[in-house]
C-alpha cells in the first residue's frame, strides 16, 4: 500500500484488506453463533452509504435467513461529526415485533447509533442489536450495547473500505488514516 491523496489531504496505509476481511469473518461468525437454527429472522439493517461494502461482504457469509433494509443517516462534514443527525433516505418496512440488525462501518461518539436505536424501538422494534466493522473505544461513551464489532481502533480519521472523506475513497480495499495522525 502508498499513500494516496484524497480532495488536497494526504493519507498512508492503516489497515490492510487482509486483516479487514478477519474482522469480517470473525462478526459473521459471531452472528451466526446467535442467530442460526434460532428461528428468529432479522432485518439486516445497512447504514448508507458506508456500510455498503462490510454489508455486502458479510451477508453471503452469514447461514440464516434475514432480510434486508437500508437507511441512510448524516452527521459528518468532512472530517469531522457535527453531532446532529439526520436522516436522508428512510425506512419504509414495518418492524412491529421484529429483530434489527444496525450494520454500521464505523461507531465513534455514538450520536448516530444512539439516535437510530431510539427510532427503531419507536417503531415497534422488539430487539435492536448494533454491528459495526470499526469501533473508537476512545470516544464511544453510550451506554448502548455494541453487539458484533470488527475491529477496534484509536480516534483517528480513516477512509478507504466504505468511509470517505466528503464522498471520496469509500472504493480502497484498505483503509488509510490521515498522514499527520499517524504516530
């Protein structure tokens, strides 16, 4: 891996595409530990537009039936999360009495996943469970459960693998991180 230079900002390798496909193998296997032969159906619940390539690498993965959905939220600008969240494309199934899984590909101060557990329970969700590719552990202070996560990592602005840097690089097989916040 290079380094590589996304809208004037220059980034250097972080994560190899390696060591990303074992995270998802790793959730896949934890999910299917809970959820094959359970009998309970989820809704898969993919958080666009980062979450497309860990939501679509990790269903072929998973041994039990579920279904699909997608929603689309925004809190970030840049590089940087404004801490309000607002949703951009809907959801539009009933989830009366159904388990959801929140697909998400990177939790950091946990506004968003606060946010969406909360609409989620409001409509009429029995039980929400939160899986992430990448976790902050150092900014994540929410008292919700974080169910199936990836990997961990420092709070450090990464793209590449799904996340961007105001819309770009989401199409790197690796993951990079801002070349000044690397250590």
């Amino acid at each position: 891996m290079e380094s590589i230079r996304i809208n004037g900002k220059d980034f250097v390798p972080y994560i190899s595409n390696d060591k990303i496909i074992a995270a998802v193998d790793k959730v896949a296997s934890e999910l299917n530990n809970d959820f094959f032969g359970s009998g309970v159906t989820p809704v898969i619940l993919c958080v666009l537009n980062g979450s497309i390539i860990f939501c679509g690498h990790l269903l072929p993965r998973l041994k039990f039936s579920c279904e699909l959905a997608s929603i689309r939220l925004s809190s970030y600008q840049g590089t940087q999360t404004t801490g309000n969240v607002r949703e951009v494309i809907g959801l539009d199934m009933d989830l009366t009495g159904r388990t959801v899984i929140i697909v998400e590909d990177i939790v950091d101060t946990g506004t968003t996943i606060a946010s969406l557990v909360g609409q989620l329970k409001e409509k009429g969700a029995a039980d929400v469970r939160v899986c992430t590719f990448s976790l902050k552990t150092d900014v994540y202070k929410r008292d919700i459960k974080l169910d199936y996560v990836g990997i961990e990592i420092a709070n450090k602005f990464i793209v590449g693998w799904g996340l961007d840097y105001d819309q770009m690089g989401r199409q790197l097989a690796d993951i990079y991180i801002l070349k000044d916040q690397l250590e």
